[in-house]
C-alpha cells in the first residue's frame, strides 16, 4: 500500500487484501449553462495598469470553458484564453460579455467596482 493515507474517502478499515481505497475526484457536477451564475469582473493587478475581464465561477469541463472563451475573444475580437479555472478577455469587455453570456442564458452578476 504505497498510497497516502491522507487521500482515502469513506473508508476507516478493511481486512479485505484486495481492497482498493477510493481516491478523491475532482470531477464537478456538469450544471446546464442556462442555470449557471456567473461572476463577471474588470482585472488590473500584476497586469502593467492594462485591463482585463475575468469571467468566474464556470462549472463545467475544461474543453467547455475553452470554447466559450474561444467565442468571447471573437466577439470582442481580443484575445485572451482559459487559465486557473478562470476566463479572461483582454480588455475592459465587461458589457459586451455579460451581454452575450445572458444571451446563451447564464446569470450574469458584476463583481467589483
């Protein structure tokens, strides 16, 4: 049993040799994008002073979250991308998106000054 004990779930002990302790997942629970409610902020830190639009809170998979920045940068026609389970889009887009992202359905909620 080289694995650490740290990562077992739901198990306290067992006498069965062949046992296989169950690992964490970190899986999410896919939520329709429709019922989703997402954060929406302007980005300034560690940035030079330029701006940048952070779309938070996405449950879904990472391909999912890709193709959806994929169609921000296009409709902003900025670029930006998919990082640290966050969505970026240079630039202060933030009406443009919330106005797009409550067209496909999301709740849209500004964070933020």
């Amino acid at each position: 049993m080289g694995k650490s004990k740290k990562n077992r779930v739901n198990v306290v002990y067992s006498t069965n040799p062949h046992f296989d302790f169950e690992e964490p997942s970190d899986d999410e629970i896919l939520i329709p994008f429709n019922e989703q409610k997402l954060y929406v902020s302007i980005d300034r830190k560690n940035r030079g002073g330029k701006s940048v639009t952070i779309i938070e809170e996405f449950i879904g998979s990472d391909e999912d979250a890709k193709e959806l920045a994929k169609k921000l940068k296009q409709l902003c026609g900025v670029g930006g991308g998919y990082k640290n389970k966050e969505i970026y889009v240079q630039g202060n887009q933030r009406d443009k998106v919330s106005k797009f992202l409550e067209k496909l359905g999301a709740t849209v909620k500004y964070k933020g000054g």
